[in-house]
C-alpha cells in the first residue's frame, strides 16, 4: 500500500469522560465525504496519552470499521517502552489498521543505537509497516536524518517517517538520505506545501480536522502541477493552521470542533478548555474561514 497525501490525526471525542462512539463515527464518515486521503486514531490530538491500551484498541477498531477500506488508517501505537509499544502495535494490527505511528521514545531519549534497537524490537515482535514520528518538541529528542536513514535502511517495516520539527532543511536530508521508496510526511500544517516540493508525499494533520477538504484538494493541487492552486490552498488555511496552536494541540482543534456542532467539547485531564481570550480568537478565526 502506498500512503500518499492528507490524513488527519483524528480527535478522540469524549461524553462524560467516556470514548464517543456516535460522534466518532460521525466525524470518521465526514472526513471520507469530505475527500481525506487517511485517517490517523491515537496520536497526540486524539489524546491516546490519556487513555487506557483496551480504549487506544477500541478506538483503532472503531476507526477502522467505520472506514470500511475506503482509506487507509494509520495508527498511533507508539510508546517510550519498547514492551509497551509491542502491545500496541499487536493492538493495532489485530483491529485491522494498515500501518502503525510509531513515536521515538519519549523522556528516556535513547541514542541512535537505542533508537535502532526500538524499532527492530517493534519489527521482531509485531511485524507491519510503521512511519516513524519524529515530534521533539514533545520527546525532547531529535531523530537525525542520518539516523532516520539508518533506522529505515537496516528495519524494512520502517517505510516512512511524519517529520514535525518544522525544520525544512533536516526534511530536505531526510528525503536526501533516505532509500528512495520511503514516505515522508509532514507533521506541521505549516510546511506542508513546501515539504511537497522537497519530495514529499502528503501530510499528517491537526488542521483537516475542521479542514479536510481544503487540505485534501491542496496535496492533490501540487500532485496534479496545479501549484498556483496549491497556493492559494495554502495560504487559505494559514489562519487556521496558526490558531490551531494558540494553545497546546487537541484543545483548540477539539474547540473548534464543538463550535461546528460535530462534537461535545471535552477533554481529559491535564488538558483543560481554552483560556476565554483565546476562544473569542478561535471563534473570529473560524467565522472568517467560513467554518461556523
């Protein structure tokens, strides 16, 4: 399978501290009406850090029943414990997902070697194909093109990476070092358009949340030559791609969610709703795209 284009990393709807299956579902179906490319359960935005390993299996499970193979589902199964990650991933692959994210492990920061180590364990024990995410802002490590390229060389499962350090020269290595066949996907909303032009092939998306379409038809604008559209595309989606972030991620995208009646905004401790100031920005924001 190939994995090309816009998948969104899924928010995880809530309803009095529980999984929301209905409102899951729902959001799943308009995502595919709306013409996303994939579907990504239990990453950072659909909060998987908060949940249990039997909700992260049902809520992959859910994601890929209601998608009935109309897209592929990537799905989060990373973990900073190698045994942790093998669970999931086993998880993961028994729900029927087409490939697993798989997180560098966070907190502990292991060297390239113990990176390495990681993913051929994964590979060992839980067999399937994995894009690496690569996200240091939140692991406080850095996975180095050399290192990405080694990992992807010497671990055949590794056949792609989600690269969310906003640094488009380290991307611009990354596609340089690495084997030809392997997939690159951006994991800011901002660099989208600009990964696509190193190599790229698509993106893994907080803003297709409340956007699919928009970022759907930009990923095949460029793939189509049409880059004057992908432009305007682009810069179409830069208000929104920037108060995505006037918070810590999922909250403003689940807010802006639940401002356009698809789902009840809630969340799971330690996040809380958005400061009032930054909601009345979301609100303006959202109103000037013509999304509520």
């Amino acid at each position: 399978m190939t994995f090309q284009g816009a998948y969104t990393a899924l928010v995880t709807p809530f309803k009095n501290g529980e999984i929301d299956q209905d409102a899951y579902r729902e959001l799943i179906e308009w995502q595919i009406e709306q013409g996303i490319d994939g579907l990504v359960p239990c990453g950072t935005t659909g909060e998987a850090a908060t949940m249990t390993h039997e909700e992260q299996g049902e809520v992959i499970r859910i994601c890929v029943e209601q998608a009935k193979g109309r897209v592929p589902v990537i799905a989060g199964a990373g973990s900073n414990n190698t045994k942790e990650a093998v669970n999931l991933t086993l998880l993961a692959k028994e729900a029927g997902a087409d490939a697993a994210l798989q997180i560098t492990p966070y907190y502990n920061k292991p060297t390239p070697a113990g990176l390495l180590a990681h993913f051929k364990a994964l590979s060992k024990e839980a067999s399937m194909p994995f894009i690496l995410y690569n996200v240091p802002g939140r692991t406080g490590l850095n996975a180095m093109p050399e290192t990405i390229a080694m990992i992807a060389n010497e671990v055949s499962d590794v056949i792609g990476v989600k690269e969310a350090t906003g640094n488009l020269s380290q991307v611009s290595d990354v596609i340089e070092q690495c084997p030809e066949d392997f997939s690159v996907f951006s994991g800011d909303d901002f660099t989208v358009l600009p990964l696509l032009s190193l190599g790229g092939c698509g993106v893994i998306s907080v803003v297709s949340n409340i956007a699919p379409k928009m970022m759907a038809d930009m990923c095949a604008a460029f793939k189509a030559g049409e880059i004057k559209k992908a432009q305007e595309l682009h810069f179409k989606m830069q208000p929104l791609n920037r108060v995505m972030f006037v918070e810590t991620n999922p909250i403003p995208v689940k807010t802006a969610l639940g401002m356009m009646g698809k789902l009840e905004t809630s969340f799971r401790l330690p996040l809380v709703p958005l400061m009032p100031e930054s909601e009345a920005t979301l609100k303006a924001t959202l109103s000037k795209c013509n999304l509520v």
